[in-house]
C-alpha cells in the first residue's frame, strides 16, 4: 500500500448507514419494554396467559425476528439497498422460471447437503448438548424443516433475477451433482461462509437468553442507589444489545438485503485467532479458569474499591462506557455482523475513530474490570500470571485485527482507501501507525526487509 498522505476530508461513503443500526436498536428496546411490562399489558389488553414479565428464553429468540425485521425494513424501505449493484440481482430483467429451474435445483441440492452435513457436525460434537448449547440446537432444530423448505421457492424466485446464478452455493451442488463443471475455489468459498455460520450461529444463540432474562426481571429502582449493581445490569443491558443485534448478523445472509457474505477469510491464520477466543477452544477468555484464565484469585474492581463510593461510581461509568463502544461497533454493523467475513465495508460510526473500535474497547474494558495485577491470596505468582495471560488475549485480538485487515485488503478498493485515510486521519488509529512507524524506524532489520 502506498504511503502517500491522504488528502479527502472524509473516509469512503459506508456500505452500511447508521439507520439500520440504530433502528435496529430502537426495535430492540422497544420489545425490552414490552416484556418487562407485559403484565400490565396482559391485563389492559385483556390477553389470555400469565401476568408476568416475558423472560424466558423463547421471548429472547422473538427479539431476533423484531429487530431483524426492523433493520430489514429500513435497509429495504429507506436504503433501498435490494437495488444496489453489489446484491448481484438485476429486478428489471427476470428470466422465465423454465430457463432458471435446473440451475435452481443444482443450487439447493447444494445448499441441503451443506445443512444436512452441518446438523451431523451438531450431532457429533458433543459439547453441543451440554448446557447452554443444548436451547441452540433446540431452536436449530425447529428451525430445520421450514428452512429446507423455504428454500425451494426462495431459489427460484430469486434465480430469475440474478445477474449470474452461479455463486458459491450452486458450485458446490455442481460438485455433488457431477453433470456441469464446477470451480474448487468458489466450494471453498461456499464452505468458509457456511462454516462460519454454523459455528458462531450456534454459539449466539446460545448465549441468547441468561442476559436477555436478567435485563427483563431486574427492578432498576431497587438498584438505582448502588454503582456496583447498576453499573453491572447496564453493562448487561449493553452486552445484550452486542448478542441480538450480531445474532441477526449471522441469520439474515441474504442478497435481496445486500447483506449476503461475500468470501469467508480464507487467511489460516484469521481462523485461528478467531476460534481461539470462543469456545470449546479456549474457556479462558470467556471467564472460565482454563487455558487463558486470567481471572485466578482476582477480586475485580468492585472487590478493590468497595468503601469508595466516588470511586466506584467513576470506575462504574467507564466500564459502562467502554460496553457502549463495543455495543456501537456491533449495531453500526445492521444486519451485516459476522466474525471472519467480508460482508461490505463499514467506515461510519465508531469506526471513525479506529478500524477495531470492539476489540480496543473490549479489551480495555477486561483490564479495568479484572485488575488481573491484584489478587485476593496475595500471591506474586498469580499476579504476575493473570496479568501476563490477559496480555496474551489481547495479543490474540491484535493478531485478529491485521488478519481482518488483511483479508479486507485483498478484497475491496473501498477498504483499501478507507484503511490509508484512518491512518492518516482517525486520532486512534493514526496515533497507532505513527508508533508502529517510528519503531520500524528503530529497527534496522524492518527498514531493510521494507
């Protein structure tokens, strides 16, 4: 990339515009109110069943279909993003459904066998059905019979009215099918999308309804007094925004909505970076004491500042702070949020500031909640572990970002234009660079392999 300063005022128009987001958001909470008065509700509207606010796990999947609806809309009705060139559809010029049929077939022969080897990938991955996964498979399995067949008249309509019916999807039921020559790099590329669909799916599902039923039963009132507890539900309140809203991401994959994926990261290594801050693979960075466990012994800092009222309060505002950037880079994303894709180029909101505003935030957030230098027993060893160990994590996620970036490099001019003027332009992200540069700079083996 060339080095040359960047003249615009302003970064490449977004692919995204901050209303699908925000109205997204707005779907969201709006529903969060509903349940959380739903038996007054029950009761004006003289509606059968319980008086009882609607915190249960199945309550939590409706808000998907609320907000999701919400951004689609908006995408459709104000955006109007089904006519932008980058959905590959051309709305004016259907084909007859007799010229597209057999291609359609070839296609979702593609697609149920992709499903059907995911489901036996379900099946034989055992922590799949332990614990929190096990409402996933649940709601998956539900799911799988409308899915399968709702395909069949979503294809062929939609084959009508594609430029080139022959994506990724339609390579692979070639392969299966053997009568048409098919390309190995587009089943790749059909795989990378399905697998990271499947994987992240399952787990953002899962993760759905503890958060969604503590935001809904809480009594605010009852906490408004206490930093600690107030603090706390709202940075679960803002984590929840960050599940449903990425959750729609991994759902709504479709072209009519521009928010397709277009390649999965075919970088080995993005893979690895990514997987490895989820489970099964590593615990540590979802709190549990395994590989990365860098919460051994470690109050946390409502343990250390307990008695400082002031101080907690403060402490409390900048964690609460720090969730709403990473709950903002979310929802900025609309319908468009999935790790390890390409999906369009995103340059508004908090990606103004720094090209990984989650991950900055995400991170600053774990050191000042952990405080992973100070432990309860005392001990220097645990202390120096915690500490190093949340280093390594965020090692982790600074390896995640250039992988992204490098993956985002390689597939579109507009990211390519966008990263040089974030380095030019954006406070964070050119502080950032003018560091890099000038410890490359230093280093006389960087200067020369330059």
């Amino acid at each position: 990339m060339s080095n040359a300063r960047t003249t615009a005022s302003r970064p490449p128009a977004s692919d995204v515009s901050a209303g699908v987001g925000l109205s997204g958001l707005a779907a969201l909470v709006i529903w969060l109110m509903v349940c959380r008065n739903w038996a007054g509700l029950a009761d004006a509207l003289s509606l059968p069943g319980p008086r009882a606010p609607l915190s249960g796990p199945y309550a939590a999947v409706a808000t998907l279909f609320v907000t999701g609806a919400a951004m689609g809309c908006w995408s459709v009705l104000v955006d109007k993003v089904h006519r932008r060139a980058s959905t590959g559809i051309e709305w004016s010029n259907p084909r007859p459904l007799a010229k597209t049929v057999d291609n359609s077939i070839t296609k979702i022969a593609g697609l149920w066998a992709t499903w059907a080897a995911i489901g036996f990938y379900y099946c034989i991955a055992r922590w799949y059905w332990d614990g929190q996964y096990r409402f996933a498979m649940e709601i998956i399995g539900a799911a799988a019979l409308p899915v399968f067949l709702l395909s069949i008249p979503y294809v062929l309509w939609l084959d009508r009215y594609l430029k080139d019916p022959h994506d990724h999807a339609w390579h692979f039921g070639a392969m299966l099918i053997g009568r048409e020559a098919w390309d190995a790099g587009e089943v790749k590329k059909h795989w990378r999308a399905w697998g990271i669909k499947a994987f992240f799916g399952a787990f953002m599902i899962s993760i759905l309804p503890p958060g969604f039923a503590h935001v809904v039963q809480t009594d605010f009132s009852q906490i408004a007094n206490n930093p600690v507890a107030l603090g706390s539900i709202l940075i679960e309140a803002l984590f929840l925004i960050d599940v449903q809203i990425g959750t729609v991401g991994y759902l709504l994959t479709l072209r009519p909505l521009d928010a397709h994926i277009r390649s999965g990261n075919p970088l080995l290594g993005g893979w690895v970076a990514a997987l490895l801050c989820y489970p099964p693979f590593v615990w540590g960075t979802m709190g549990r004491a395994d590989v990365l466990g860098y919460e051994v012994h470690t109050g946390g800092w409502a343990y250390w500042m307990q008695g400082h009222t002031l101080l907690l309060w403060c402490w409390a505002a900048l964690m609460v702070f720090l969730t709403a950037i990473y709950a903002w880079a979310t929802f900025a994303f609309g319908m468009r949020f999935s790790n390890l894709t390409y999906r369009g180029v995103l340059t508004n909101g908090p990606y103004r500031f720094t090209r990984h505003p989650a991950y900055l935030s995400k991170n600053l957030f774990w050191w000042t909640s952990t405080l992973p230098f100070l432990v309860t027993n005392g001990s220097l060893t645990d202390a120096v572990r915690n500490t190093v160990l949340l280093g390594i994590v965020s090692a982790i996620y600074y390896w995640r970002a250039k992988t992204e970036e490098a993956h985002l490099l390689a597939e579109d001019q507009k990211y390519r234009e966008y990263h040089a003027w974030m380095a030019e332009n954006a406070l964070i992200t050119r502080t950032f660079s003018r560091i890099a540069t000038r410890l490359q700079l230093c280093n006389p083996q960087l200067q020369a392999a330059e």
